[in-house]
C-alpha cells in the first residue's frame, strides 16, 4: 500500500499540471499582496465605510500579516477547490484517458486498494497546496506586513461585527483553521475523486466538481429563511468556511473578546464531523462503484 | 441636529432672561476651574481602555496619553491596534471651557453619587463652532468637572464623566467614562462568505446605554506632568 | 499438460448487446493461443474479462487452475499484458514507467534490471527519453517491456501488430515466437488477420459475435484436407446435379454456387471426372476453407459452417 502510495506520489510529481496550481495560489497571493501594500487603507476604508466618523485607528497596523492572511484566505478558499479538482479529479479518469487504467487494474493490486492510494495522494496533494498557502500568505505576509492585532470583520445576522484579536493569540487559530480548511477541501478531493470514476477524461470531472461547489455556495449564501433552515444544513458547501469559527473569539458580557476562546466550538465540532462524514460516503462510494465497474477504456 | 437645536435654543434665551445674576457666578466658578487646569501644560499619561460598543469585540487596550496645550490630545496603543472614539478629543476639558468664547449659564445644582454640583451650560458665542451647546457638572469643593456633556453639529453627543484622585489637584481624573453617539456598523454587502456558527447574538451593551451609544471608560494609572510632550506623538 | 486457461460458459451482456455468449476454451501450458475475430466480435471483452478489467455475466474463468474471481492478485502476478495500445504515463520516461509497472507487479526492481529488459525491446537507449517523444513502434516495444518485466508465466497480447510497419510486425512475430520457444511462456494473442495467427500460433480460435465458431490446433484447422474449391462451368446448376450422382455429393457446399470442400491432391481427379461428365469448364480455384470461412463470417452472412465443433 505503501509502496503504492509512493508511486502515486511520484506520478502526481512529475505532472507539469501539478506546478500550476501552486503557481496559482502564489500568483493570487503576491498580487493580493501587493495591492494591500500599495493602497491598503482604500480597503480598510471600505469595511469600515459607516464608522469611519466615529473612530479612529491606524490602519497602517490593521493591515498586518495576520490580517493579509485571513483576507487572503477568504478569497482563496473559495478558488482552491478548483485546483483540488484539477488533480484529484484525473485521478481515475485521467488514467482512462491515457490508457493506463487498464494496465493498472490487471496489475495484482485491488480495486479498493487503488481507490484509497488514490484517494491518499489527493489527499496529500491538498495538504501541500494548503501547505504552500500557509507559507505564502501568512509567513510572507507577516514577512511583508509584520505581526500586530488582528481585526475580523464579520456579518452575523443582521448585524455586522469587528473583532479584535490580539497578536499573541492568533497562531493557533490559523493552525487550527488550516487544519479544518484540510479536512473541508478532502471532501472535494474525495468529490471528484467519485466524479472521476465515471469519466473517461479529466475535464467532466473537474467541471463538475466546480459547477457543484460553485452552486452549493451560492445557494449557501442566499439569505432567505426557507433555505437557512432546510437547504444549507445539507450542503457541504455551507461548511467550508468553518474555518472561520476559530477567528470568531467569544465575548465577556461586556463584549470584551475572550483571549484563547472561541465563540462556538460546538458548531465547529459539527461541521467538521458533517465533512468527515460526507468524506467517508464519497470514498466508500468510490470504492463500491469503482469495484463494479467495467474497464472499458 | 436641527430639531434638537430647536428645543434647546429658546430653552437657553429663557435662562438668560431668568437668572442674569447667578451668571456671574458661573462664570467666575468657570474661571476658577479653569485656573486649575492651567496649570497643566502637558501630559503624557499611561492608562487603560475600555470600549463598549456594540459591534465592536475589542479587548481592553494598554493606552497612552498624551496631551498638549492648548487642545492638542493623542491617544495611543503602543502594543496593538486601538479604536479611539473621534469625539475622545473633548476628554480634554480645556476644550470645552477654555478660549473663554462662550457664554456660561447656572442651570441649578444636582448630585452625582453622594456630591452636590453646580449644573452649568456652555454656549459658544461662536455660531458656527461645532459644538452647539455644553452642559458641565463642577464639584465646587475641589473645583473639577464631575460631569460634561457636549452637544455637537458633527459628531453627536458626548458625555464625560470624571472620577478623581491623586491627581485631583491638577484637575486630571482617575478615570474618564466617555459616553458618544455611535453609527450602525454595516459591512459592505458580499465581500465575506461568513460561517454561519449558529452562536445566537450576545447583547452586550449595558442597560444605561440607549440604542447607537457607544462608551469608553480610561482607567488613567499614571501622569507625568509638564515635563514637555514632542509635537511629533500628535 | 495442464491448463493454463480455461475458459467455460463465459457470457458478458453489455446493456443491450451480448458481447460475449457462451463461451469456452481452453489454452494450454506453452500454447501459442490465437484469439482471432473480426473486430468487435468479442476478443477484448474476453480479454478484458481474463484480466479482471471486466466483470463476467456469466460463466466461469480459472488461470493456473485457480478462479480468477477469488485468486486475483495471486493470478495476476504471474500474467502479462499489452491491452489493445501499449499506452504508458507520457510525462514519464520509459525507465519510470518500466519501473511503475514492475513494481506494480510486486516486484523488487533494480536499475540492472530495468535496463536489461530495456535492452531485450532495444529502448536502452532512449531510457530516459519521456514517452511522449516515442513513435508508435517504439511505444510497442516498451508496452511489451512492461508485460514481461516481472517474468509472468502467461503474456496476453491484444491486438499487438496493431499500427505497426512490416519490419515491427516480423519483430513482434520473432518476440512471440521467442518467449515461446526458447522462454517457455504460454501466450495469448489475439488478431483479426489469420495470416498473422497461423505464423505463430499452435492452437487457436474464432469468435464471432461472442460465440465460437470453430477451436482446434492450427495443423487441423489449416490441413490441405479443408480446402474449398470453386469451380466455375457454363451451367452450374447442371454440373452440379451432374456431380450428386457420383462420390463427389459429400465433399459438395449446400449453396447455389458450386463448392466443394476436399483436399487440395484431389483436385485433378475432380477435375477429369467433370471432363468426363462433359461439363463445360470455365475455371476452377481453390482456397484454404478456413480463410475463406474466417472472411465468410462478415461477407456471406447466409454461408454454412463447415466445421462441426
């Protein structure tokens, strides 16, 4: 299994399609980046646009590392999937598509063993992207931008919020949400990783997988009632931007922000079981599907 | 602003009309208030803040303080990122009753805990000054403001409330509660994909706040007084 | 002798086709097994089905005298294989796919061996070359690398010939010819040309739509015994009555033409005899009865088998 999973690895690395993706998320980092450096305070004006007469801070200190790193994050964990999919979706139909599937089934390894070695590689692939992502937008970012406290502005119902949290207590938060963002972007690995059973070439694949998340995610953001209640709790869509829970620090009576504290970690605990399960459903589905299918390719 | 004017204005002429003895009074006592605070040409203080706002979720700030004649007044946080209530400037008293360009009106006596004030208003002679009207409560025994409440065209009301003591002779208080007029916070629609966590929104503003009314409470530890402040801290 | 492979009442219904029905063979240690069949007559299915890559509907497939539905990974450890194109990773050079494949297998790979087996397809050179860069002979040659590096006793070869030059195709034919004789492997090749089949092969099948027509050892099935004569008079219909009433009735074709299936030494006592008989000839040809068999199968839908299974 191992000894599979190595040669997985190996495939995936000599793959020019794999560079692109980290290529892309450096892009967009460097570009995000540079634009906060040169005129930060223009967005800094913008969240702020309804307060601005009312207080006064350094905006300078605001746009720091930690900040860039959130705002970063929260735009591109909503286009990291796409790059997921752009691996985890060839997995199978890729080899179909080269020809190679059907050497590699009539090899003496199982069905179920090449979905999991399959599944694994994806997996690891994400952890390196999301890897790359931490390098470059929070430890460039703090390089560029320096460490100060962090400010996270957030809607919550009706009501808009900023939360401050402090330099010393934010570490551990990105820890923690780059590790919910790993288990959060699995699930489409293991999404396209299904989906690339039924293809015959990587495109399908990779389309379908981001046309579902493109779809649950708007669908997760329409703020309409009926759809809060019987819609969102089924999409997983809704559950991606979990990581976010750990920036949201629980408040004093007072509203004082708790240091080391998060709001609802309960809600987090769910929605990672909920991704963990639709991980689980979407492997054991590929393995029951694969294992029935004819090689025809 | 326009309909608070309305009521307040004839309210100040029939004052004026009233009591055109006990003026005298006040303005002298605001002379005598104001002789302490001259005393002090600068400052740098260190102290804490508190704010209580409704959307804002911010801790409490190791601040500094640094003040300036004539109405030059900063206030830092030298270790992470504060949000300093524009209005704080007027926790500078000397802003408010210095320039002596108003004109001062004995409004009566009250109690603020267990001591009795003097009830002055402040108006500016000045028609277009931003602040319209100022309301300030004198502990007469040690001559310091207990209590100001600032009336403004831009930015709202203010009101201060002072507890004193070390520095009581000086007229620098303990501890400012600054009570502004705050705005709904409204981040602009679509720019985050929040995770809706299902927390149910905590109130969090005290009973005594009304709606839009935000609060800052400094806790001042220590003054250092008239050893010079650089223009480059403002 | 044991058998390597034996295939019994194997069926496959895709949706609405019945892409293999019935079928049952049996090929044995060190056969040269010819698989032939017009295309889509159902060889890569059944070749599919022999390597797992396909699910049986039916029927029953033991490799080593073992099933291959419970004996997988055992069976295929020891069973090579080009399937249809020899494709490879193309981003990878043909020493890493080599040495994928091998290790695939299960084998333990060394560099030594790698390039040895590189060096039987004469690719030692280009090792390090991605396969992209291949021609499609070359990209053979490291197909066929990649079937026997892990030394199987049984290599399964679909279609193998296809896409090459005359020079690829007596290559590939020596190959073959070699792992038989001087290696000792049972092989499994399948083709639509009987020329090619009747080369190499000692035994041998034909398929057609899924069913066997015919199974044997190439020697029976190629005797001079099984020739097909057609001889071409004036009026057929009336030599042919002509001959029913002589010997010559049970060498003659049930159809509206004049055939007979003899062998090919009795052609010139038929010959004397139709002069006799004062028939008008206008020519007479003849072809093995196999060839012409093998091609009747698309081109005279309405022809008589001529071989009794």
């Amino acid at each position: 299994m191992l000894n599979l999973l190595r040669i997985e690895l190996f495939k995936i690395s000599r793959r020019p399609r794999t560079y692109i993706a980290f290529a892309a998320i450096a892009a967009i980092v460097f570009i995000f980046q540079f634009a906060f450096k040169a005129d930060g305070e223009s967005y800094m004006n913008l969240m702020l646009q309804s307060v601005k007469d009312t207080f006064e801070f350094e905006k300078v200190r605001a746009i720091n590392g930690y900040f860039m790193c959130y705002i970063i994050l929260n735009t591109l964990l909503i286009q990291v999937p796409i790059l997921v999919a752009l691996i985890a979706a060839d997995s199978i139909s890729g080899e179909a598509n080269m020809g190679t599937l059907r050497l590699l089934i009539s090899k003496p390894i199982s069905r179920t063993q090449l979905i999991l070695v399959k599944f694994a590689a994806a997996t690891i692939f994400t952890i390196l992207l999301l890897l790359w992502m931490a390098i470059t937008s929070l430890v460039f970012s703090l390089l560029i931008f320096g460490a100060d406290d962090m400010l996270i502005f957030r809607s919550k119902g009706d009501e808009s919020q900023i939360l401050l949290i402090t330099k010393d207590d934010v570490i551990w938060r990105y820890l923690a949400a780059f590790a919910y963002a790993t288990v959060a972007l699995t699930v489409i690995a293991a999404l396209s990783l299904f989906l690339s059973i039924f293809a015959e070439n990587s495109i399908g694949p990779i389309i379908a997988t981001v046309c579902i998340v493109i779809v649950c995610t708007i669908i997760s953001n329409i703020n309409v009632p009926i759809i809060d209640k019987n819609v969102k709790p089924f999409l997983f869509t809704s559950y991606l931007v979990g990581w976010k829970g750990f920036f949201y620090i629980a408040t004093t009576d007072e509203g004082v922000p708790i240091k080391g504290s998060i709001e609802n970690w309960t809600a987090i605990r769910n929605s990672l079981l909920i991704l963990l399960l639709h991980i689980g459903i979407l492997v054991a589905a590929s393995v029951i599907v694969f294992r029935k299918k004819d090689i025809l390719s | 602003m326009v309909r608070m004017l309305k009521w307040i204005l004839p309210a100040v002429f029939i004052f004026v009309g009233v009591s055109g003895k006990t003026q005298v009074d006040a303005n002298a006592l605001i002379k005598k208030v104001s002789a302490t605070i001259d005393k002090v040409n600068n400052y740098e203080a260190s102290g804490k803040m508190k704010t209580n706002v409704t959307f804002l979720k911010v801790p409490e700030s190791v601040v500094k303080i640094y003040f300036k004649k004539p109405n030059k007044l900063k206030i830092k946080n030298e270790k992470g990122i504060s949000f300093v209530p524009k209005g704080a400037v007027s926790i500078n008293l000397s802003n408010i009753i210095n320039g002596g360009k108003y004109t001062a009106l004995d409004a009566g006596t009250d109690k603020i805990g267990n001591i009795l004030v003097r009830v002055i208003k402040l108006l500016p002679e000045d028609d277009n000054a931003d602040v319209v009207l100022s309301t300030v409560y004198i502990d007469e025994a040690n001559l310091v403001i207990k209590k100001a409440k600032t009336t403004t065209r831009e930015n709202g009301s203010y009101q201060l409330e002072m507890t004193y003591g070390k520095y009581i002779a000086y007229g620098l208080p303990d501890k400012i509660i600054f009570t502004f007029n705050t705005k709904d916070y409204k981040l602009p629609k679509g720019v985050t994909f929040d995770f809706d966590d299902g927390a149910a929104v905590k109130k969090t503003t005290p009973e005594t706040l009304k709606k839009n009314q935000g609060m800052a409470e400094i806790t001042f530890d220590s003054y250092i007084i008239n050893k010079g402040v650089p223009d480059t801290v403002f | 002798m044991s058998s390597i492979i034996r295939v019994s009442h194997l069926s496959k219904q895709f949706k609405d086709t019945r892409a293999v029905d019935d079928l049952s063979f049996t090929v044995n240690e060190g056969d040269v097994y010819g698989f032939l069949g017009q295309n889509g007559a159902g060889k890569s299915t059944t070749i599919r089905m022999l390597l797992s890559l396909v699910a049986p509907s039916e029927g029953e497939i033991n490799i080593f005298e073992k099933k291959l539905s419970t004996h997988r990974s055992e069976i295929l450890r020891q069973v090579g294989a080009v399937i249809e194109k020899p494709d490879c990773y193309k981003y990878l050079s043909a020493y890493d796919n080599l040495s994928i494949f091998a290790r695939m297998s299960g084998m333990k790979v060394s560099r030594q061996l790698l390039m040895k087996q590189l060096q039987m397809v004469g690719l030692a050179d280009r090792a390090g070359s991605k396969v992209k860069t291949f021609s499609q002979g070359m990209k053979q040659r490291l197909g066929i690398a990649v079937a026997l590096v892990h030394d199987p006793a049984l290599i399964i070869l679909d279609e193998p010939t296809n896409g090459l030059d005359p020079q690829g195709i007596a290559d590939m034919r020596n190959l073959i010819l070699k792992l038989s004789n001087e290696m000792g492997k049972t092989v499994l090749i399948s083709s639509h040309l009987l020329s090619e089949i009747e080369l190499i092969a000692n035994r041998m099948i034909i398929i057609h739509k899924g069913k066997k027509m015919v199974e044997g050892t190439v020697a029976d099935l190629l005797d001079p015994a099984h020739s097909l004569i057609q001889v071409e008079t004036d009026n057929n219909a009336a030599a042919k009555e002509k001959l029913k009433q002589t010997n010559w009735v049970s060498f003659l074709q049930n159809d509206k033409q004049l055939r007979l299936m003899m062998n090919k030494e009795e052609v010139p006592r038929l010959i004397s005899d139709l002069v006799a008989m004062e028939v008008q000839l206008l020519s007479v040809s003849s072809s093995h009865s196999l060839e012409n068999y093998f091609l009747s199968l698309t081109t005279l839908p309405g022809y008589v088998e001529p071989f009794a299974n």
